[in-house]
C-alpha cells in the first residue's frame, strides 16, 4: 500500500522491510503521514499529508475491520488466492476463466437470490397454457384440412410440428411437478399431453429425473451424455456417421425411447428396465398402456381418413417436434463456444454439473415453447414454474457470474443455432476414459470422412 502511495507521488518506494524473529528491530522513519477519521461512523479512513501531493485525489478507505500488518505467510497465501483459479495475477490482471474450477458459491446462495414468489405454482395458470395450446393444435389441423392445399402444408408442419413440441414441454412440466402442488392433476395432464405426442408419460418422467440429478457426470447422466473413448472407438462406421451427421441425430428421440444410448441398455417402455426400480413398474405399465391407447387410435385414424392424411395432419408435425426437441436438449449442454467440462468422481456435484447447462434464446419462439430455453436455472431448480424462470434467472445472475453464459440475442427464427448444432457435431465426439474433470476431444479421421462424403 505504502508503495502504491508513493509511486503515487511520483516517488521511488523503498524496499519493503519484515521484521525476521529473532532479529533486532530495524529502524526506519516514516514520512508523517496522519490518519483523520472522516464523519463517517468508523467506516472511512481519510490520508492527510503535510507535502499535498494528494490535495486533489480522494484516498477514502472502506474498512469494516481495523487495519493490519500480515505476517510473511499471510501475504503468501494471500497472493496465493488472488493468483488462483478463476482470479487476478499480480499485475491485477485478469487470469482467463476456468469453467471447471469449482464456483466460489453454493445452491443455496442461489436459491436465496430468486425471489420468493418465483417458486409459487398456480395451477389455474399452468392449465391455461394447455388450454391455449390445444386450441391452437386442433385450430391448426381444421385450418390445413380444410384448405388442403399442398402451399399450406408445409407452413402447417412447420407451426403444428412446433406445437406439438410446446405440448411436450408443459408434460414435461407435469413430470418435474412444476405445473402444479397436486401430484394426480400433474399425472393426468402430463399423461394427455405425452401420450398425444407419443410420449410414455412416467418412462419419460423418470428417466428425465435421472438426468437433472446426475447432469454433467459422463457415465451416469441419462440425456445426451458424452461417449468415452472406449465406447466410442467400439462403435462401427454407420452409428458415428448417424449419431454426429446433420440431420441424423436430430432423429434421435423414439429410437432413444425404445433402446436409451450407446453404452446403456433398456426400454422406457418396459418395467423392468434398469431404468427402473420396482416400486415404478406399475407407473411404467400405466404409461405404455396410454401410449398403445394413442398408437391404436392413430391406426383407426388412419383407416377413417386414409393414411396419406394422416401422415399429413398427425406424421410429418411429429418429426418436426421430434426435430425440435433434439436440438433443444442437445443445445442445452453442447455446442457453446468454449469448452465445457464434464465430471466424473469427487469433482462432480449437483451444483458443478448443472453449471455446465446452457440458456438458449430462440426468438419468437421463446414464449410459443414456455420459456424452455432459460435452462440453467430450470435444471438446478427444476420445481419452479415456466413462467417464472426469466425472473428467476435474471436474480441469479449476480451470483452465478461467469459460470452464467449469456446467450446469443436470436432473430425472430433461431436460424443462428443451427451454425452451433453443425460445429459442436463437428468436434465433440468424445471424452477421455480417465480424469475427474474432461472436455469434448475431436476425431479428426470421422472429420475428414464427413468432409469427403
């Protein structure tokens, strides 16, 4: 300090001088420099020089505890702590930012941060969005049925493809318990709502909870997750091509549904998946049932208007919402433009791995999908309604700091992302078969081949 004051005066400052234990004191006289306390309760401290080389500058010092001479081994470690990770060098330089380091806060640091009233569900509100959304599936199928012209359709497989996502993503809600405190009225909704799309409703639920409760761990994360080297060296020409070549992957989901990922084993639709424990079979069953309900009334459809109409009306709508939520749940934990870790071991934490999570802004389309896009506080707090997530993020931001990564401002479409999804398939293949804390590597050999095909 007294350095930094001096050179201040354009002075050279004198070597610092640590009394050694043992040592006699060494003698040194100070230039007279007084302390005036301002009128401020003890909180400022004011320097005041005979010489006026600080006449116009203003030296107040905030302090809340009095003032002290660290011993050697105190200022080490305090230049320890400003040379860290995620911190300053000691030419107050900023040191670049460190995703994986663990953050200086906690969970409950965040939660104290979103205001009370974000985490109320209102379950009158919640059925509103359904009731909106319904209307306009049936409005956009009566519209295009009626017209039938082949101008139309695309538009309408567009928009109903949309909807039937924006559907999806209110079950979804019913399955975190977001959409209400009644657990039977999130079950029937959510079961409407799923299995009009296709979706095993509790097969679904409980392997999504899996994920939000292992996000970010390379092994035991269920959505997306990162294939280790070994799997991924095991697995033949065809499947790499078909899992990181545009628009293959964005097929993914139902083969997903039916046998989960590469490295896993399983069936949303069987019970005794290892997906599953005991006590959830019959939740299972319930579910499958619902969604054989759907399948056969979907055949019947197809017998009573033929199934060229049918795959216009019901088929294509539902590729484009199985498109829709691939790349959304893919964007949410790849393709930023730096490096995001991934965890195994004592380095992964429920906090650490869902700060690797990613907001995403899709225009227009924000409010049509329920503010889905505002992930990161979605998934470190998955009971918190939709339409308090914006709010809720916008509190946490203060805290999170970097670990928060704000999103690019999108168009009215989010066309920009597609510009993420091809690069992050380009180069995150995958991750190390060893180390705690790993990021995406690249296989240059199915680069290559991807560019001569």
């Amino acid at each position: 300090m007294a350095s930094w004051v001096l050179s201040e005066c354009g002075l050279k400052p004198l070597p610092q001088v640590f009394q050694r234990p043992g040592a006699r004191p060494t003698s040194y006289k100070p230039s007279k420099i007084r302390f005036l306390l301002s009128n401020k309760a003890g909180t400022d401290l004011k320097f005041a020089s005979p010489t006026g080389c600080f006449r116009d500058r203003n030296w107040g010092l905030k302090v809340s505890v009095p003032l002290r001479v660290p011993s050697i081994e105190g200022e080490e470690e305090s230049q320890q702590r400003i040379n860290g990770v995620n911190g300053f060098n000691g030419e107050e330089k900023e040191l670049k930012f460190n995703p994986g380091s663990p953050p200086p806060f906690k969970l409950a640091d965040i939660r104290a941060a979103i205001p009370k009233h974000c985490w109320v569900k209102n379950p009158w509100r919640s059925m509103s969005y359904v009731v909106r959304d319904v209307v306009v599936v049936f409005g956009l199928a009566v519209a295009a049925a009626y017209v039938n012209n082949w101008f139309v359709w695309p538009l309408y497989w567009a928009a109903q493809g949309t909807m039937f996502w924006a559907l999806f993503v209110l079950g979804h809600d019913c399955g975190h318990g977001s959409f209400s405190n009644n657990p039977k009225l999130n079950s029937v909704v959510g079961h409407i709502l799923h299995s009009s799309i296709l979706v095993p409703y509790h097969g679904w639920r409980i392997s999504h909870r899996t994920h939000h409760q292992n996000h970010g761990h390379v092994e035991n994360d269920e959505s997306w997750h990162p294939l280790s080297e070994r799997i991924y060296k095991s697995l033949d020409v065809v499947t790499k091509t078909l899992r990181f070549t545009v628009p293959f992957p964005m097929l993914a989901y139902p083969f997903y549904l039916w046998g989960r990922s590469p490295g896993k084993t399983g069936s949303h639709f069987d019970p005794s998946s290892d997906l599953f424990v005991p006590s959830e079979r019959k939740d299972v069953i319930t579910s499958t049932v619902c969604w054989t309900a759907m399948a056969a009334l979907l055949v019947g459809l197809g017998f009573v208007m033929g199934p060229m109409q049918l795959l216009k009306l019901y088929g294509v709508p539902y590729w484009v919402f199985v498109m829709w939520l691939d790349l959304v749940t893919y964007l949410h934990h790849h393709g930023h433009e730096e490096k995001l870790p991934w965890y195994r071991g004592k380095e992964w934490s429920y906090l650490r791995g869902g700060l690797t999570t990613l907001d995403r802004d899709y225009g227009l389309i924000n409010n049509i999908h329920h503010d889905i896009g505002t992930h990161v506080i979605h998934h470190l707090f998955p009971q918190i309604p939709h339409y308090h997530l914006i709010e809720a993020t916008e509190a946490a931001k203060p805290v999170l700091g970097k670990y928060y990564r704000e999103p690019k401002k999108s168009g009215p479409l989010p066309f920009h992302l597609i510009g993420n999804l091809i690069r992050s398939l380009k180069q995150d293949h995958y991750v190390s078969d060893t180390g705690d804390v790993v990021y995406y590597e690249t296989d240059s050999e199915l680069d290559v081949s991807s560019k001569l095909n």
